[in-house]
C-alpha cells in the first residue's frame, strides 16, 4: 500500500469500499471470490487498499480490542505499535505527573501512545520518519479527534533548541527496534541509537524512552527509573523515565492483570540482601517475567516466605501459600532426578492425559521431551488427569518437579 492508495481509502468513495470489505467474506476459502467481485466494481489498488485494513484490524484487536475496528495501520506499524493498555498505562502516569503538558513523541509509529496521551488530556506532537506511517498515524489521531499534528521528519535531526524547548514540557521516544533482519536487542543499533535519543531527553525538563524488555540494566542512565511491563502475565516492553517523570526507585515491574480494565500491580527494589537457597518446599512461584527482568526475585521470595532452590535460576519455593499477582504458585508433588524412562513411567502410572512442560536453567528442547514422553503433537497421554511438568536444575544436577497450578493465583 502507498501514499495514494492509502489517501484514497480515506475518501467517501474509499470509505464505501472499506465498508463493503469489512461486511464480505474474508476467510481462506472466501478472500479470493470477495478480491475479484470488489475489483469488477471498484479499483484494484483500492480494493487492495481496503482488503489490507480489513485484516489488519482483525490482527490489530488483540492489541487494541474495539478500537481496532476504526483505526488504520501498516503491518510494520501494527507489529511495531504500543498495545492500548500499555499505553494508557504510560498515558497516566505522564497526566499525573505533567498535568496539562505538551508532549513531543519522535518515532510515532501509527500514533497508538499519541492517542492515549490525547484521552488523558494531553497535547502533544508526533514525528514519524516513515511518510506513509505519517499518514496512518494523522487518521488515526483524526478518527478520534484528537488534536495531535505528526509531521514527517528524522527524529535525529529534530531541534530542541531554543524556542522550540518553550513549545514542549515533555519528549517520549519510541526507537526503532526491528530492521530487516528481524529484532534489535542492541541499543546501539536501535533507530535512532539509545545514545542519541537520551542525549535529545537530557534537553527537555521530562522524558520517556520505550525500550525492549531485554535492555541490559547497565544499559539504563544512573538518573533513570527502568520499568518493566507485563499483560496477563506476558512481558511486552520497558520504558526508560527520565527527569520530572522518574520516580524515587531505580526499577519498578508493573503487571496489567488484563487489556481491559486491568489490576496495576507494581513492585519496587526493598533494598533486600539476596534470597536464601533451601530445599523444594510444597511449593514452587514462578515470578512473573517483568519481575525477573528488574531483578526483583528476592522481593517476590519475600512475599512469599521462601527462597530459591538453586541461586542462579528464578524458581522459587516455600512450604507457604501466600497469594501473590507477582507469580504463578504451583503445588509440588514430587521431586525427581530427571530421567525420560522414569518421567515416563511415572506420567503412565499416574494416568496423566494432559501435560504441560516448563523449563528454567535446563537445555532441553520442550518439543521434543513431550514426544519422549509419549505427549507430541496432537497425541496426549492414556489417563484423564493433568499435570506440569517443570525441569530445572540445583547446581550441575538437573531435576525434575511434578506439579499442579494453584486455582486462582
């Protein structure tokens, strides 16, 4: 899709066609006939145009539910874009701490933080180096109403001297972190680089800086607040808080129970000395995995009245049920040396039907132990019952736990 097709779509007669799409049948086995009868009547590069934003809004509500069926979107930018409840979650706490603040965004992909920052009050401006995702990004800002100008341009060359510094209380940066190998997981070699973008942040009062997950801690500014941030328990990005917006920790982990109407659950360092190791207790707590990226294991050990079974892998275990949002609790049932023979013995006379295998500090290629256990592909085991199975390891010895999760937590 270009500039022109996309242009076109926004037309009343694009409109039209973009509704008929939305109505037609656009299953595997429909798409071809819906394609070819929409293109004895319509423009092809239209239709096309059309067809595209169909599927991609269907794509697009895991990320923005309702939203998605209004707005617009490139495939790079939907891949690239803040989920809803992120951003409204950022959206927040930038309202809360610059009330009224006009906020300048560099890397605006299609305009997903723009919008949540429009619906909590804020003004702001967006530049996007990529015209056509400029585009998308101004109709989605005006599919809402919103007043947020995106202008194209190189957010490495965007002045904030002088005058402009009086237009903005604040910057939010959203550096390019796929290229077209894949992922980037080098903050130099993110577009523009790490470096770069915090040296544009250090010219305004506030700022933010949207980074992967997988930043190195050394990587993060002595005067930022690095937050890690996870939905249903799934890490989905990091952000770096910068001047007036840092807080008064280092590190925070912040769990959405949910996209919509989620439980906020955040845990900050306690200035703790590392766990204890002891024995597998009764039970094991998987943390969740933005609490593993702040290093916030000792913290969640301590909700819990446990410690770790080995020091250097994130399982921890406590004969104590404490209920936590910041792990997965699992009753243990057996530990065992790991061995296939055994393990598959042991499933057999256990009747166990359905099993779900978890791995932390051990090699073994998942996929393949289910097939040696008699569980791969669509085959599942003989009995009704199910289990999980976690394999793990305490120092050079590899170990594995029989499990059930705990209901509820």
């Amino acid at each position: 899709m270009d500039i022109a097709s996309f242009r076109a779509l926004l037309a009343p007669s694009g409109q039209a066609v973009l509704s008929e799409a939305s109505a037609a049948d656009l299953s595997e086995d429909g798409l071809l006939g819906t394609a070819t009868r929409l293109r004895e009547r319509h423009d092809p590069a239209l239709v096309a145009a059309a067809l595209t934003q169909v599927r991609l809004r269907e794509r697009a509500r895991a990320k923005f539910g309702a939203d998605a069926g209004r707005m617009y979107f490139t495939q790079a930018g939907l891949e690239q874009a803040t989920r809803a409840s992120v951003a409204a979650h950022r959206a927040r706490r930038f309202a809360a701490r610059l009330d009224g603040a006009r906020v300048l965004e560099l890397g605006c992909g299609i305009g997903a933080d723009l919008l949540a920052r429009g619906r909590a009050g804020l003004a702001g401006e967006g530049v996007e180096l990529d015209p056509l995702t400029a585009e998308v990004a101004r109709a989605n800002v005006a599919v809402f109403g919103l007043d947020a100008p995106v202008r194209v341009g190189d957010a490495t060359k965007v002045s904030l001297d002088g005058a402009a510094l009086d237009e903005f209380d604040a910057l939010f940066a959203d550096p390019g972190r796929r290229t077209a190998r894949g992922r980037v997981f080098d903050p130099r070699s993110y577009e523009p680089p790490l470096d770069a973008v915090l040296d544009m942040a250090a010219k305004v009062p506030a700022a933010c800086v949207k980074v992967a997950p997988g930043i190195p801690h050394e990587a993060v500014p002595d005067s930022a607040e690095a937050e890690w941030i996870s939905v249903h328990g799934d890490v989905k990005e990091a952000a770096l808080w910068l001047g007036e917006l840092a807080g008064d920790v280092e590190r925070r982990a912040t769990l959405l129970s949910s996209d919509i109407d989620p439980e906020v659950s955040t845990l900050t360092p306690q200035g703790l000395d590392d766990p204890d190791v002891r024995a597998w207790g009764r039970y094991l707590y998987e943390p969740d995995g933005a609490v593993i990226r702040a290093h916030l294991v000792g913290e969640v050990a301590q909700l819990v009245d446990g410690g770790l079974a080995d020091p250097h892998i994130a399982y921890i275990t406590s004969d104590r049920l404490r209920p936590t949002p910041f792990a997965t609790a699992y009753e243990v049932e057996d530990v065992m040396p790991f061995s296939v023979k055994r393990l598959r013995a042991e499933l057999r006379r256990r009747g166990i039907g359905v099993l779900t295998v978890k791995k932390r500090g051990s090699a073994v290629d998942v996929d393949r132990l289910r097939r040696d256990l008699g569980f791969g592909g669509r085959k599942a085991g003989r009995g009704a019952q199910e289990l999980t199975l976690v394999v793990t390891r305490v120092g050079r010895d590899p170990v594995a736990l029989l499990t059930r999760p705990v209901p509820g937590r």
